[in-house]
C-alpha cells in the first residue's frame, strides 16, 4: 500500500491530480523535464507542488504591483507598476534585471532612433 506523500497536507487544498489547476500540468513537467539533462522522471506530484508554487509567486507579485498602481491613483496596472513591486521587495531580488529596461531601449527598437549601418 502506497503512503501518503510529503506534501499531501499541502496539496489538499488542490483538486486531485487530474483537477482543475490555474496553470497547466503538462506544460510544467515538459519545463521541468527541459530544466536539465538529468531530469528524466518526475514524480506526479512535483508539477502540482510548482504549479501552487507558481500560483502563490503570481498572487503575490500582482498583489505588489497593485498597490503601487493604487499609489499612483490608477486603475489599470502597468509593467512600471510590476518593476516598482519588484524594486521595492527585496524577495523579488532576482527580478530586478527582468524588469528593468535598458536606458535607450526605445532606440535599439525597430523604427526607433538607433539607425546603425553595418
């Protein structure tokens, strides 16, 4: 008989292995498997766990960024507003570079300033 996994308490707010879940499994075991050559098996809990991991991480950073769009007495959430989220939350440290724009990035764009001839 097959004992219950370690995060079993955790996954009982999920709806079984074959539920509905906010992000897609299949996609999340194909990123895991893609992660590393020494990646092959993956158990049938692990895409559930990441993907409640994934779920929390978005709940949070969008619940950030909110109240920076809320300090800037808007309605509609920006990528500025996600920078400023990220920026002042040091455990989104790791997103500073994602976020962040270079300084002419408009000008390296198509159609932009920067008009480089090779």
């Amino acid at each position: 008989m097959r004992q219950p996994g370690m995060y079993s308490g955790m996954l009982s707010g999920i709806h079984g292995k074959t539920g509905p879940h906010s992000l897609p499994l299949a996609r999340i075991k194909k990123i895991m498997k893609k992660s590393g050559n020494d990646v092959k098996m993956i158990s049938g809990e692990a895409p559930i766990v990441l993907s409640k991991a994934c779920e929390l991480f978005i709940e949070e950073l969008t619940r950030r960024s909110w109240a920076m769009t809320m300090q800037g007495k808007r309605r509609t959430l920006h990528k500025d507003d996600v920078a400023s989220a990220v920026a002042a939350t040091d455990i989104f440290d790791f997103l500073v570079n994602l976020v962040s724009e270079p300084p002419n990035a408009d000008e390296d764009a198509p159609g932009g300033t920067n008009n480089m001839e090779h």
